[in-house]
C-alpha cells in the first residue's frame, strides 16, 4: 500500500468509473493500491449529499490547499528556519529585508513580508517569545498597516493671510522677515511674522 496521499485527478477519475461499475469500497481500494480508509474517506468529500464528480472534487481540494499554503508558509523548514536566525541577532534584520533576502539566498523559496510580522505579532505560539524586540523600532504593539492618520490642518491664529501683509515686506528692504508655506489642497496660506531686533 502507498502512504497516504491525497488522490490525483486520474485516481478519482478512476475511483468514480468502478463505483458507477458497483464495486465495494474494498475492491476499489485494492485496484487503486490504496487503503480502504482513504477511498471511503474520498467519497465523503462531497457535502450535503451531493454526487462524488471527480473534476469538482479535485478543484475543492486545490482550493482548500492554496489556502493553506498561503497561511503558513512557515511550515516550509527551510524558510522557518531562514525567518528565525535572520529575525534575531546578530542579523537583527527586518521583514523586508528577509522578504527580499530569501529568494536570493534560496532561489525558489518566498514569503510575504506580511507573513513574518503576522508572525511575530499575531501568532499565539510566537508572541510569548516577544520577537517585537529584535525589530529595530521594537514596538510591542504593531502599528496599523497603512500607517497613522494624518491629522487635518489646523488654522494658525497668529498666521497673518498674504494680503494683508505690509508692502515694505514684499519691496524685501528689511531684514528679520520669514515666511513658510502651508498647502492644504487648492487653498495657499502663508503666515507672515516680523522679528524685532533689539
């Protein structure tokens, strides 16, 4: 008998041709050398009575293993391992850097650097360990993924509008005046304040 695996899509194929055929769970599992756990197992994918189509069945099962695949990455050794040294000192490197290095280092391996802070800050298995302290902000709490709000511009009270400002400051015969730009989407404001000299 092989060890278990999951089926292809020609095996299904051929699972589903000697059930329309009659032949017992046993008998099917024996022609495909498999275990008759693994065949009874097959026939109950299909949920909520529906009828065992090998295509439909196949199609479910990449889905549901792409999913997986997308959730834990780092149940690939060789990444785990890669993610866990470069993270702590001495390398001390960031996710990005990680991210980027891997692929370099291990051509055909990947992983989103997403993956590794949901690592870090997320699982429940890793967050005792306090991996937030080899990052170089070491922020025990992750910041919002797009980053803080930008608060709205407040109006200063003392910014005098540009036309009202004195004509010897546009002539620019005196010294001690500054001036700063200040945009907020169309509208311009330019605060004017003069600096007395003793």
């Amino acid at each position: 008998m092989k060890k278990y695996s999951h089926l292809s899509l020609e095996e299904r194929e051929k699972l589903f041709a000697f059930k329309e055929k009659g032949l017992t769970q046993r008998s099917i599992a024996i022609k495909l050398g498999r275990s008759a756990a693994t065949v009874s197992r097959e026939l109950k994918r299909p949920k909520y009575g529906r009828s065992y189509i090998p295509c439909v069945v196949q199609r479910e099962v990449e889905r549901i293993a792409s999913r997986q695949r997308s959730r834990a990455r780092l149940k690939n050794p060789t990444i785990f391992l890669f993610v866990r040294e470069h993270l702590r000192k001495p390398y001390s490197w960031s996710p990005e850097t990680i991210a980027g290095r891997l692929p370099l280092i291990h051509p055909g391996q990947s992983i989103c650097t997403e993956t590794i802070y949901r690592y870090i800050y997320v699982n429940p298995k890793t967050k005792r360990e306090k991996l937030w302290k080899y990052l170089a902000l070491h922020r025990q709490k992750r910041m919002k993924k797009d980053g803080r709000k930008v608060k709205e511009f407040t109006r200063l009270s003392e910014a005098i509008p540009i036309q009202m400002r004195p004509e010897k400051i546009n002539n620019r015969t005196e010294l001690g005046h500054w001036e700063t730009d200040n945009m907020e989407g169309n509208l311009i404001k330019l605060p004017y304040l003069s600096m007395l000299r003793e």
